[in-house]
C-alpha cells in the first residue's frame, strides 16, 4: 500500500513539474484541437486552467528545504523526487491525490465525449508521433524492434 502511495506522488509530482512540456508541442496540439468541438476546447481550457492554479496552490506550500531539493543540479531527477516525496506534508500528499484523481476524472470525462472520428484521428496522430524517427534516444541507446511489434529498451550492463 505504501509502495502504491508513493508511486503516485512520485507520477503526479513528474505531472506538476514537468506538465508543461505536455503542451510544448503547440503545433501538434493545434491541429488536434481544430478536430475538437466547442464543447471539448472548453472543457480542456477549464481543466488547464484549473491545473494550474492547482499547480500554484502546490508550489505555495512548499518549503525552503523543499525548493532546495528541486534546486540541487548535482542529482537526478528521480533523486530529486524521491527526497522531495520523503518530505511532504500530509496537506502536500492530500493535495497531490486530489489532483491525480481529477485529471483521471477529466480524462474519462473526454474520452466520453469523443466520436469515431476523433478517436480515430487522435489514435493516428499518436501511432504518426510514436514512429517520427526524430524522437531522440534513451539513456541506454536507441530502442530495438520487439517480435510483437513493441519498442523494447536496452537492457542496463
């Protein structure tokens, strides 16, 4: 139960961190959102919207040793989220539960709203993303072809 806890702060902090490169694509993003009703456009506005203030009120609550460790260049990111997770508060874990559980909400939401068509288009634009050769490469090297048609990672020496 611990190990399950932790995995989700650890994924929703990544999330609060690192969501902004989500949208750094804007192009890609764009082209998909011209496929989207007027309906689907404000829900996401809304959900982003309240992600970031939700993101805000996060960052808010943090400490000075806490910003030191997000500061700290000499470590790795998983270093970073593991020393930063030791330290949360039960009000930091509570918020960032709540959040995993709206953006799951949201998901499902969307996903509900989506015709044929767009799911379509969103599943081909994802499988044209996924084989774009300019994807850069992983620690260990570039991905090799599995049997079953999955990228499989190096394994480590």
């Amino acid at each position: 139960m611990k190990i399950k806890t932790i995995i989700l702060q650890v994924s929703f902090m990544s999330l609060m961190l690192f969501g902004g490169a989500i949208f750094a694509q804007d192009s890609n993003y764009k082209l998909i959102t011209k496929e989207l009703t007027a309906a689907q456009k404000t829900l996401l506005q809304k959900e982003r919207e309240v992600m970031k203030a939700n993101r805000e009120a996060f960052k808010a609550t943090l400490t000075n040793e806490q910003l030191a460790i997000l500061k700290d260049k000499t470590i790795s990111k998983n270093e970073i989220r593991k020393r930063l997770v030791s330290t949360f508060t039960k009000t930091q874990r509570e918020l960032v539960r709540n959040q995993q559980v709206r953006l799951r909400k949201t998901r499902e939401s969307f996903r509900k709203t989506l015709t044929r068509e767009q799911r379509k288009m969103l599943k081909e634009r994802i499988d044209k993303i996924r084989k774009a050769k300019d994807r850069g490469e992983l620690k260990n090297g570039p991905r090799q072809d599995n049997p079953n048609g999955r990228k499989i990672r190096p394994k480590r020496n």
